[in-house]
C-alpha cells in the first residue's frame, strides 16, 4: 500500500550497486585485518594506499577565488573549460576535428551526467541502447531513469579481438526493429576488462553505422572516453583512433563523454562534458538545445570549483606542463601494475582477458560462488556476469603475487 507513495515508474527501483557495497564491505573488513586485499575501487591510488593527487590541482584548490569556488558555474561552461576541454580529448587532432564537424561542449556533473543526459535525449521512450556484453553496471541505472534499455553484442570474437561482426549483427538488427540506433563504447580502457579498440577497429564500427545512417535510421554514436588518459600507449599516439571520426556520415552525431573525475582525480568535484560532434550544424544545434535545456532541468549546473581548476591548467602552459607530467606517472603506476599482474598471471598460469590499460583486469570465471570464496581469503573484487574485475588502480604491487594465486585457487 505504501509503495504507491512512489510514481508508477518508480515502483521498481531498488538501487543494487554491488560495486559501492562491496567497498564498504572491503574498508569494514580491512579495519579488522591486515591482510585484506581491496581490489575494488576505481579510483587511482598509491602504492601506499592514499588517493593519486595531481599536485597541480591541489596548489590551485586551495588558491581559488571566492568567485572561483562559491559562483554558479556558467551552464555552457568558462571558454577555459569548453574550448579547452575540446582540445585536450582530441589532443593533437582537435584543429582537423574542427574542421570537418560541428561541436559543442556541455558541461555535466561528472562522466555519469554526461551518459545520463545522452541517454535521456537521444532515445525514445521504451527503446534500446546497444553496448558490449561486458560493461560498467551504472548504465543500467542510467538507462532505467531514462525509461530505456540496453541490447548487448559479444565484445570479444575466438581470439579475444574487439567483436566486429556481433557488433554488424546487432547494430544491424536493431536499427531496422527500432528505425533508430544508439551505440556506447567505453572505449579506450574499457571498464570492466581493459580492451582497447584498435584503429582498425574503429575504422570499421564508423563504417557499419555509415551504412546504417545511409538506410534514413538516426544515428547516435556515445563513446564514453572516461580512461583515456591512461592507456599504455604515448598521449601523443592515444588519439589517432578519433581518426576514425572524419568518415562519419553526416547524419550521425557523436557524444564523447569526458570524466573529470578520472582524468584530474577530482572524483568528488562531479565534473564532466558531453562533447557532440556531427558534419551536419542543425544536428549539433538541436544537441545544443536538448542538452542545455537537460543540464538546467536535471542539476542546474556543475560544480564551480572543479570547471574553475581544469580552466586553469587548460589554459595556462605552465600548468598543463606540470599535469602532463604528472599524468605521465600516473600511467607509469598502472603500467607497473598491471604489467606485474599480468606476468605474476602468466607465471601461475591464470588466464586473463587482454589487459591494455586503464583501471581494470578482468579473469573469465564459471565459478558462480567466487565471490564468497574470494571473501573467505580476505580478497574483495567485483563479481560481474561472468567474470571478475579487478581495479589494479587500487592495488598494491606487493599484494599481485598472493592475489594472483588466490584467484588461481578459486577461479
Ligand atoms: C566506464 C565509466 N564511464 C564513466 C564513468 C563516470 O565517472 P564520473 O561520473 O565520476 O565522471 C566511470 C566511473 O567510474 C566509468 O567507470
């Protein structure tokens, strides 16, 4: 009787982060024993434990203005922040971006309002994104408040290769049963498994949803870029697979989702964009006009503090040199991480999907109690259809060796 207090629409929600709940679980358990291994957290850590600060951040958290911290921020966002935004995503390729399409920046509270703006606007009522069978669980939530749902294709082919030819199959599929598509990849470091799309790779889903546009179906392609900074490869070379971008066809918009959060660290500050992209200016005008209205609609604006710091170091040499720097470490954590789990995994014979950068490694597993056995050995990770992930962004390297063989003995 009392459930009728909620809308009809909201009957049947019931929030099951596992993700957020088996954190706590682990913080719980590791305040009673020192051997607890925590492998949960997307965010990035020292090997001692403490969140990774960029110290360019920090010196101008704490040297902002009271109109730096406590104004509105603007809903379209500083110059600073949206130009500045645009030319740090599609780095070395932003001035020939620019010239093939039409964009727009829109400010959002974190990589998650990006997504959730996107999905609101860009589909129907009742209709179904297409994502990969692995994904970061979160899009269900957005999905479901935007009174939508998501189609899977299989992510990988035989040869753990990004799945082409499921991805053809469903896309196809589902534009003509819809007579309207809506593409996610969260792509490169994919969350959960650590896939990183090749050019090749990106070269041919433009080309499928080419020739779907060509069929009159409207077109969306989201590509959520939340760890792109943090690929194995040289910042220099981790944007050529925009590339693929210039043979869009000019019926399709492209949203690129940015995250505040991972690039800058700055989790809790909750700032993000949506970048939208098309070689056609009335698409990008009706993006600017639903996303606008969105941001307004749904959280006003985002957080000050954070648009003010990433301003700042976007448009300042001296600063962006120094967090360039910085990031170059960042990686270099990862890369020593994940590099030494994965040989500890070669060593021991523990098969893993193919780690290429990022947050996350991810073991295959059929063990439906692996959870619970993994918790008995004082090891927490996050259980996902099938698999198990693993945030190397929270490990500790001296932890890889005893944690590789528990997983061995379980999975
Ligand atoms: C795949 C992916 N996309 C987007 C986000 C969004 O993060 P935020 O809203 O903090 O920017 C996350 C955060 O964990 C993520 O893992």
């Amino acid at each position: 009787m009392h459930s009728q207090i909620v809308g009809r629409h909201a009957e049947s929600k019931k929030l099951q982060s596992n993700i957020l709940q088996i954190s706590q679980e682990a913080k719980a358990m590791k305040a009673k024993y020192d051997d607890v291994i925590d492998a949960t957290v997307g965010m990035l850590h020292h090997e001692e434990g403490n969140v990774f600060k960029y110290q360019v951040v920090e010196n101008l958290l704490h040297h902002l203005s009271d109109a730096e911290i406590y104004h509105y921020a603007p809903v379209r966002g500083t110059k600073a922040y949206s130009e500045g935004t645009f030319d740090w995503v599609f780095g070395k390729h932003s001035e020939l971006i620019k010239k093939h399409f039409h964009y727009s920046v829109i400010p959002t509270t974190g990589g998650s309002g990006a997504i959730s703006n996107t999905f609101y606007n860009f589909n129907d009522s009742g209709q179904k994104v297409l994502l990969p069978n692995h994904y970061w669980t979160p899009y269900e939530n957005f999905a479901f408040e935007a009174g939508i749902k998501l189609e899977t294709f299989l992510m990988y082919d035989d040869d753990n290769n990004f799945n082409v030819a499921d991805f053809r199959d469903k896309a196809v599929r589902l534009a003509n049963e819809q007579k309207r598509l809506c593409v996610l990849l969260n792509d490169p470091c994919n969350n959960p498994t650590g896939l990183c799309m090749t050019n090749e790779d990106w070269r041919e889903v433009v080309g499928i949803l080419n020739q779907i546009a060509k069929t009159e179906v409207p077109v969306i392609l989201i590509q959520d870029i939340a760890y792109i900074d943090y690929q194995e490869k040289e910042a220099d070379v981790s944007r050529d697979a925009f590339l693929a971008y210039l043979d869009l066809d000019p019926a399709i918009l492209a949203v690129v989702i940015f995250s505040g959060s991972k690039t800058f660290s700055l989790y809790g500050f909750r700032i993000g964009a949506q970048i939208g992209l098309s070689k056609t200016k009335e698409i990008v005008d009706h993006f600017i006009r639903v996303g606008d209205y969105s941001v307004r609609g749904r959280f006003s604006s985002v957080s000050q503090p954070g648009m003010s710091i990433i301003g700042k170091i976007f448009s300042d040499k001296n600063y962006m040199a120094q967090f360039q720097g910085e990031l170059v470490e960042a990686r270099q954590i990862l890369k020593d991480r994940g590099g030494l789990f994965v040989a500890e995994a070669k060593k021991q014979g523990l098969a893993i999907l193919p780690y290429l950068g990022g947050f996350f490694i991810s073991i295959e597993t059929q063990n439906k109690n692996i959870f619970q056995d993994l918790v008995n050995e004082h090891v927490f990770v996050i259980p996902m259809e099938g698999l198990i992930r693993i945030a190397v962004s929270s490990l500790n390297r001296k932890d890889i060796p005893r944690l590789v063989t528990i997983l061995k003995k379980h999975i």
